[in-house]
C-alpha cells in the first residue's frame, strides 16, 4: 500500500490505537505495537531484511525497524528519564522541592504558579530538550502543587507548553537551529531567536487558557488518590523534614544540568574548537549534564543523612521509570515504521499542492510530519529541505521572511503531540495521567498552541 492510501490507513489505525487505549482498555504497549505491526505490513515493509550477493542489508525489514525503533528511544531519552527520575525521587525525599517550590513562591508569589512554571519550562527548554526539561523540572511542579493546590492537571500542562514552545522556536535548541541553516538563515540567529521570542506570546497566552480550563474538568491520578483523610498540608509535610536543605544545595541538582547543556549550545553555535569546547559539549549532552546533576542529588542525599536509602531510592526509581520508557519505545517504533514506509515520499512528492497556501505551507507541512512520526525535530528538518528550494516560488526572501518561514515549520511541529512522541508519554505518566487524559491535554494542548503560534505568525507576515 503506498500513496494515499497509505495516510488513510495511518489515520485509521490511530483512531484505532485510541480506541483500543481509551475505550477496550488495552495496555497502551500491546496497543501501540500491535498497530505498528499493522502498519508496517500494510505499508509493504518486508518481512526480512533483504540482502544483496555480498550480504548487505539492502532493505530492512519489519523485525529489524521494530528493533531500531524501539532501541533508538532508549539511546536518545531512555537514560535521560531515569537520571532525572533519580533527582526528582532524591529532591522529594529530602525535601529540597519543597525548598525549591518556597524559593519560587518567594519571586513571583502565591497567585500564579501556573505562570511561574510555564515560564520556568520556557526558559530551561532554550538550551534543553524539552522531554529532558520535563523531568528536570518536574519535581519543582509536584512541589508547587502541594504548595498552592493549584490543578496538578494545570500545573503539568503549563510546564509541557512552556518547555514545547521553546523548543521549536528558538535557537540554540537543534531543530530550529538546523530549519535556519537550510533555509539560509545560519548567518542571522540572533534574529531568529528574536523572532521565536515574539512568536512565543500568543502560543503561550493560549496554552496558559487552555491549561486553567482543562484543569478544572479532569484531575489526575495524584490528585483523585488524595482525600480529606489522606492529605497532608504543606507546613505538615515541611515539618516531616524538619529543617529543609539550603537554596544552593536544593538547586544544584537541576541548576548544574541546565547549565551545562546552556553552554554546550551555546558553543556549538558559536563554533567552538579545542580541548575545552570538547569537554563542554561532552559535559552538556543530556545524559552527561543530568549524571552530574545525579552526582550533586547524591552528596545532597547523605548531607541530608538519608545516605542509607540510596539502593533502596534507586531501586524505587527504576521501578518507576519502567513503565514510561516502555511505552515511550513503543511510540519509537510506531514513529520509525512511519519514517521508512513510502508515506513520507509521498508527502514530499507532493509538497507543491500546497505551495499556493503561502506562509501556510510551511505550517500544514511540518504539522503532518508532525502527526504522522512523532519527533518535532524530524518535521522541522524535513520541512526545512522540503521548503528550501521552494522559497523564491513562495515569495519569501528577506532576513525577517525566512525568520518567519523558520517559526511556521515551528509551530507546526508542535501540532500534535500523540502516541508516537516520546514526550507525550513523558507528559502524561510524569503528570499522573492517563493516555485518554493525555489526549485530552496534551495533544489538545499542542493543537491550540500550534494554531495560535500560526496566527501570530500570519499577523506578523502582514507587518513585514
């Protein structure tokens, strides 16, 4: 099956996926596997791999993209969720998100924690990928949660915004980063990034709305586990510490981690050579920059003399973690089948259909690559070469055109997170919530937030 026939029955297996997750209560492993099975084999993908007369692998086949799909989320985030895990179980149990959540009250006050977080995510997911800003910060929101009892449900999707429209807007986070090269923006970033700053407004007015209203329909599994007999207030919980850690020490396991992978960015964008810009780009990769923060989480952990729960912290973490990087794999996969059938040649054959819809284009291009694979950074960049050639015919040529071009491929990366994005799976098990709920935040979430960035988008291409 290939062509058109090959999207409609990638549409109906996702509906089917939901189905079989929301309504028929399948364990969303089995589902997303079962589906992508499906998928492959309609989408002709060979049985085996085929080989040519000397042995190489010429075509692969179901079994070999299952595993490279499954493999590659676990390389790219798997350690990344457990590291930050460990940090979030360390930071609760010593009572440095407590600290944590005071030292944010104290800056902007006990009326808008929403805001505070939503900011907080936007502002780490600059140099940070937003699934691993996720984890980072998650601690800080549970906490601030507790401590304002405001909507767990509000308070996850304000961090997920805030984290998700940085990460597609402004550089040096890789996508938008590689979109500017290939459109011919490298030599202006700083524009660029000036552009993903102002476009960031009306996505997250938006997403702010959008979390305060879905808030108050659905609660989490955190919030619906706690009862009048159960809760505890926060003085209580403060008092179970008895003295909290210092502000330094509470910090650092989240601070050090953002910071390094600030300065590996901003390295790499700048070029960097030499001994010293290779320690910094080693150090600030995710996984490097959150084992540093997990060495600070352990010197805080016997500071606060609960050394003897190390083992057993770990092996509660890891228990943890399990489920969500299964099922983050399985979406890989569903991901990786749809990246090597004939769909996206399809979409790129077909690419002048939509020339006609102008600063549009760019949008509804990356928005289906989007939806169909998963990773917000594989739409930019293919959207990004698919438009380069294209954009003399669309009539973008100035600095601020091809800026503007850069945040339409943006906004429509971020449209919409499902099953086969790791950070949804990210969002929804972080956040207490469950994939029917998922699908009502954050994919919804990413809908709302992708069109409004489009219309603002729209609006400053009229002015310029």
């Amino acid at each position: 099956m290939t062509g058109i026939w090959l999207i409609i029955a990638f549409v109906v297996a996702i509906v089917a996926m939901i189905l079989l997750i929301s309504k028929l209560k399948v364990h969303p492993f089995l589902a997303i596997m079962l589906i992508s099975l499906i998928l492959a084999l309609l989408a002709g993908i060979p049985l085996i791999d085929i080989k040519d007369e000397a042995g190489n692998v010429v075509t692969k086949g179901i079994p070999t993209i299952i595993g490279e799909g499954f493999s590659g989320t676990f390389s790219s985030i798997g350690i990344v969720i457990i590291l930050g895990a460990f940090i979030g179980t360390v930071l609760e149990k010593t009572g440095a998100a407590l600290k944590l959540a005071d030292m944010v009250i104290k800056v902007v006050g006990e009326k808008h924690p929403d805001l505070a977080i939503m900011l907080m995510g936007w502002v780490v997911s600059i140099p940070v990928f937003c699934d691993s800003g996720f984890v980072i910060l998650n601690p800080i929101r549970k906490a601030l949660v507790k401590r304002t009892k405001v909507s767990s449900v509000t308070m996850t999707i304000c961090l997920s915004c805030g984290l998700y429209i940085a990460h597609v807007f402004i550089p040096p986070t890789p996508g938008p980063i590689a979109a500017a090269d290939k459109l011919g923006g490298g030599e202006y970033l700083l524009l660029i990034i000036g552009i993903g700053v102002l476009c960031s407004v009306f996505p997250l007015i938006a997403g702010l709305i959008y979390a305060k209203l879905i808030g108050k329909k659905i609660k989490s599994a955190d919030e619906v586990a706690e009862t009048d007999e159960t809760v505890k207030t926060y003085e209580e919980l403060k008092a179970e510490f008895g003295k909290l850690p210092n502000g330094l020490n509470a910090i650092a396991p989240l601070l050090v981690p953002i910071l390094l992978m600030a300065v590996s960015s901003i390295v790499t964008m700048v070029g960097g050579t030499g001994f010293f810009a290779d320690l910094f780009k080693f150090l600030g990769t995710p996984i490097m920059a959150l084992a540093v923060g997990t060495v600070f989480a352990i010197i805080q952990l016997f500071t606060a003399k609960k050394g003897k729960e190390f083992y057993n912290l770990t092996n509660e973490t890891l228990k943890t973690v399990g489920p969500i990087l299964f099922v983050t794999a399985a979406g890989g996969v569903l991901g990786k089948v749809i990246s090597v059938s004939d769909m996206m040649n399809f979409i790129k054959d077909n690419a002048n259909v939509f020339q006609v819809l102008g600063i549009f284009f760019p949008f509804l291009l990356a928005a289906i690559l989007k939806s169909a694979q998963g990773s917000s950074t594989v739409a930019i960049t293919t959207s990004a070469s698919i438009v380069a050639p294209l954009l003399g015919v669309l009539g973008f040529a100035t600095p601020v055109e091809i800026a503007l071009v850069v945040m339409a491929i943006g906004a429509g990366a971020m449209t919409v997170s499902h099953a086969n994005d790791s950070y949804f799976w990210v969002v929804t098990n972080f956040g207490d919530m469950t994939p029917e709920q998922g699908y009502k935040t954050q994919t919804l979430m990413t809908l709302v937030i992708g069109i409004a960035a489009m219309v603002e988008i729209f609006i400053l291409s009229l002015i310029f």
